[in-house]
C-alpha cells in the first residue's frame, strides 16, 4: 500500500500486509493523506475517503517521505520495484526491522533511511500497552503519549538514541534538499524546538558537522547533505552534542509531546 499527501511534502505509506492493520493506519491518517496506492484499491475507496490507486512505483518516485512496511519475505520484491525510482530527497522510514539500514540502502539503492531501532528493558511494566486500544485511541491517550516518547520512551520499551539523531539530520536533509542556507537552517530548526538563547543551548554549525568543516561553511551555503546510513551506525556531532545538553532532549520530549497533543484535540 502506499498513501501519499498532497501537501507541501508528499508522504508515502508502502504496503502493510495486515488487512486489520491496514484499516488502522488508514484511519489515523486519512485526515493527512490524499492518495493511497494499494493491491485492492476499490476496497479501501469503499471504507475511506482517500483517493486509491495500485501504482507503488509511481507514487515512491513522486513522494518526499515514504513509509516502508512490507514483510521482510516481500523486501526483494519490493525494493526491486523501487530501485532507481527513489529521488536523492526521499526519505524512506523503514519499519522493517529485520533488515538493518545497510542492507536496506543496498536492496533500495538509496541511503536517505531511517529506520528505529526498539529494544525490550526487564523488570519494566508493559502493562500501559493495550492492544485493544488500536493506534487511533493510543495516540490519544496521555500515558502513552508519554511512554512513546522518543527521548524518554518506557512501558519496557527503549528507542536507539541514534534514531534521534537520524531524524534531526534528516531534517537538515531536507533543509538542503531545498536549497536553503545553513543559517536560516538553523533558525528554522531552533525555532521548530523554540530554543532561545541565552536561556538554553542552540543548535549551532557545529551541532551538526565537525569543527574543519563547520569552519569552512559560509552562513550563505547549504549544509552538506549528510549519510543517515553513517548516522545510525557511528557517533557523529550531533549524538554527542544531544548527550551533553539536557535541554536539547527536554525541548524534543515538549514538541512530540505538544505536537501529539495538539493532533488529540483536533
């Protein structure tokens, strides 16, 4: 299945072989997204008001983020449709998770991926998860708004803290991809997490690059687009610039948190 908006940033969803799950996501999401691409269009165009066609590859190619779904049995099969198709700017957000992101980036062709990595804690309650909840009423309710934070994630569950880091030079990414300046890069990403100095640390040139680099950089030129593959696999300035600022984490913890609050009362 690939759903896809017609906003600014065109969003895919590629496929989910779960019919029961499949209804779920497409009721979260069918106030944001416009066009769905799926292996039985006419029933999805029946039970929801999205636009549905079966044309992955066409939707992939126009997409500027995709959602990566599919069984691991189906990977070669649906990376064979997708290779070449993927534009540079695409992110793919891979929920495979089976395969790790250098083997995904090398059936994909592509290394614009970002891909979570979920870990089980002991001795952690899981009981807050209800599986008869679905993802519509989660997303909705405040303990586990809370309990799936990325930067304070519990319920016996733990998040990667590269994946934060992977979404953070994504966005620099993107930023890049549009050609516009580092400086307004960074005003654009501290306003996002409304960091004001003096009261807390910024993201600076060097947040994101190292020093020989940063120094070479004019304010006026983009940031160099940067390898989400490199990102999940080694430190990098940024890992250890958010391990070293609490308020950066705190300021990530109050926007997903204000965001998903946000998407509840509307």
């Amino acid at each position: 299945m690939v759903i896809a908006s017609s906003e600014v940033f065109k969003i895919v969803l590629l496929p989910v072989h779960n019919p029961a799950t499949e209804y779920q996501i497409i009721g979260t999401l069918s106030t944001c997204f416009k066009l769905v691409s799926n292996c039985f269009p006419a029933d999805f165009s029946q039970s929801s008001p999205l636009e549905c066609y079966f044309d992955n590859v066409r939707l992939a190619a126009w997409a500027d983020v995709l959602f990566l779904c599919c069984l691991p049995c189906n990977l070669a099969s649906v990376g064979a449709d997708l290779r070449t198709h993927l534009p540079k700017h695409c992110l793919v957000y891979s929920f495979v998770t089976a395969v790790p992101p250098k083997r995904l980036a090398n059936i994909l062709g592509h290394s614009f991926i970002l891909k979570p990595q979920y870990d089980f804690v002991t001795g952690e309650t899981t009981d807050l998860w209800k599986p008869s909840y679905g993802i519509a009423r989660a997303l909705r309710d405040p303990v586990m708004i809370k309990a799936s934070c990325p930067v304070e994630m519990s319920g016996g569950l733990s998040l990667d803290q590269k994946w934060v880091s992977g979404v953070l030079y994504s966005l620099l990414n993107i930023c890049t991809s549009a050609y516009l300046a580092s400086r307004d890069t960074l005003v654009f990403i501290n306003n996002l997490f409304q960091l004001k100095a003096p009261q807390c640390e910024e993201f600076t040139t060097q947040s994101y690059i190292n020093s020989a680099h940063a120094s070479s950089l004019s304010p006026d030129e983009p940031f160099p687009w940067i390898n989400l593959i490199d990102v999940h696999m080694k430190d990098t300035p940024l890992s250890l610039f958010i391990s070293r600022s609490p308020n950066i984490s705190a300021a990530i913890s109050m926007a997903y948190k204000s965001l998903a609050t946000t998407q509840k009362t509307q």
